[in-house]
C-alpha cells in the first residue's frame, strides 16, 4: 500500500519547510510519498519547499495563482501515485505523529475512509465561535443525512485516491472539506473516527478560515442533500 500525503500551501513560509521535515520524521506502517502544492503563494514558500526537491518521496507542484484549497488538493491529487490519500495543512495545527493512526483501521480492514477526529479544550481552540461554527456544520451534516460524525471540518480525511476522483469534489476552497462529507454520506459510506490532537493558531498567527466558509459548507450541504444522484457515465455540473 501506498499512501499519498497531499499538502496545500499558502502564504506559510515559516512553516513549509517544517512541515515537510515534520511528515518525512515519522515511521509509517507502509509505503509514502508527499505530494505539496504551493497555491500561488506571495511570499517565500515556494523557495522553502524547494529545497527539499531532491528528495525521492517528495514531489513538488506550483500554481500560478491562488486558487483555494480545495484546487491545491485537486492538483495533487491527480499528482498522486497512492492507494490512499490524506491531507496535512501546512498550518501548524495538526501532529504528523497522529496520522498513522489512520491507517490501522485500514490496514485491519474495518474501514476504508477514516476521519481524525478533534477534541477541543481551552488549550487547543483560539475561539469558541470557530468551535462553535466548526459543531454547527457537523450537525447539519448528521441532520441532513441521518448520521453520527465528531468532526466534519478536519484535516484528516484518509480514503482510497479513486474514491476521492470517483466524488469529483468542485469547491476550490475549504468547502471542499463540506462537500467531500456529504458526497460521502450521501453514498451511504460513513467514515471510521480516530481521536487526534489539535492546537489552532489565531487569526494574529495567520488563521484563513473565516465565517463566510461555514456559511458556504451549509449551502453546499443542502446542495448535495437535494441533489440527484448522478447516474453512470453522465457528469453534472
């Protein structure tokens, strides 16, 4: 099995270069390459993550501009070689150390898509609106589709890389991460949950996400709720 690590960036010059030292420092029970895409970023990112090209499981892609991260993952994802893909943001929020613990659930065979599930404490939230937005959506997604997820928002999303094509997931930006959970509860496939750690930075510290994107995940989950299933062999828009 391979696993294929897919990490958008953007506007992270001080945390590229540590991010992908951080992933290539862990002992994974199989095979792994790390796919990174620099999203248009303004600043040096680009030049950071650069200086690991040379390295065989490390595979580099550049925008021309920014696109969104759901664009950055769509890149790398068509990149990839992997089995499986998951996603690790260049942010600092989330422990490399955690992801493969992932993949036992897979590597077992008691699940095919599995979520890294956060906890939030006082310690690891920078708001509690963002824990609140962040609960919200996962509401609407267990209402809207009759199921039982902890966290619809995170990172951690592992799955097969035809699985993840098969979904044909549109948003360039973090609606992704909505539209992605839905297609997939839609589809009756409810992901595995593992507890992972969390630390949010702040806004201050360079935090993206805002409340126009949870006012954007529920749309695109009433969309998705509403929306024919589409039949073999005919896309729709």
């Amino acid at each position: 099995m391979l696993l294929s690590i897919l990490v958008p960036v953007f506007n992270e010059e001080r945390l590229a270069a540590g991010t992908l030292k951080e992933l290539l420092a862990v002992e994974f029970p199989c095979e792994t390459e790390i796919v990174a895409v620099d999203d248009g970023s303004r600043d040096r990112s680009w030049e950071a993550l650069q200086t690991f090209e040379d390295n065989a499981r490390v595979r580099l892609i550049r925008h021309d501009r920014n696109r969104g991260k759901g664009a950055a993952i769509r890149t790398a994802v068509k990149a990839a070689h992997g089995d499986y893909v998951v996603v690790f943001d260049a942010d600092g929020e989330y422990d490399a150390a955690d992801l493969p613990r992932l993949l036992i659930p897979v590597l077992e065979g008691k699940a095919e898509v599995v979520y890294g599930s956060r906890s939030f404490g006082s310690h690891s939230a920078y708001s509690f609106w963002y824990v609140m937005g962040n609960k919200g959506i996962t509401l609407a997604a267990n209402i809207l589709f009759n199921s039982y997820i902890s966290d619809l928002e995170t990172c951690y999303k592992l799955l097969p890389r035809s699985m993840y094509l098969d979904m044909n997931i549109r948003s360039g930006g973090f609606g992704m991460e909505a539209e992605l959970t839905a297609k997939l509860l839609k589809k009756g496939i409810r992901p595995y949950e593992v507890p992972i750690s969390y630390t949010a930075r702040s806004r201050e510290e360079g935090k993206k996400i805002t409340w126009t994107d949870g006012v954007q995940a529920l749309w695109l989950l009433g969309r998705e709720r509403v929306r024919r299933s589409r039949r073999p062999g005919i896309e729709r828009g």
